[in-house]
C-alpha cells in the first residue's frame, strides 16, 4: 500500500510540473493541503531549504523531510529543493494554532 502511495505522489508531482503556474495555484485547495508542486518561482513564491529551514527552526534534512513527504510544497531544481515560501507560512500558522 506504502509503494502505491508513493507511486500516485510522484504522478501527481510529475503532472503538477507540466501544469502553468495559473493552473497549479488553481490545483492548490483553499486549505492548501493539496500535494502538488509550484511550477516555477515568477512570482518569487520559492525560497531555499536553508531559508525554509530558518524560518520553520528546523534543520534543512527536516525540511526535506516534510518535502518528500507533501507536508511543504516545493519542486526539485537539480539536486536541491526550492520550497513554496506561502506553504511555509502555512506551516508555521498551523503550527501556532495547535
């Protein structure tokens, strides 16, 4: 079941890349517990994992955990992350509420 799950998240992850930034922020429920991807930093909505981690106070291999897991949205560039910076901020409020 694990591999299925992981399998649907890499599809879903590979489709959100194709999409345009209008569409992927359309994809992105009011919640913003969607799992997808942001396609491109236009809007310099993208941050490092270093800054991501900073802000979060978490280390940056933390920070990539929450990526891998969809619990941060990000896209990878290469080898290194870039993070949604709005879904840090979400994290940070959730975290606030709890």
């Amino acid at each position: 079941m694990a591999r299925d799950l992981f399998r649907a998240h890499a599809q879903l992850r590979a489709a959100a890349a194709q999409l345009s930034d209008e569409e992927v922020a359309a994809a992105i429920s009011a919640d913003g517990s969607a799992e997808t991807e942001v396609a491109s930093d236009s809007a310099g909505l993208e941050i490092s994992t270093a800054d991501a981690a900073m802000r979060l106070g978490l280390t940056r291999e933390r920070v990539c955990q929450l990526l891998n897991a969809g619990d941060l949205l990000g896209r990878k560039s290469g080898k290194a992350w870039r993070v949604h910076a709005p879904s840090v901020d979400d994290l940070i409020e959730s975290r606030r509420a709890a």
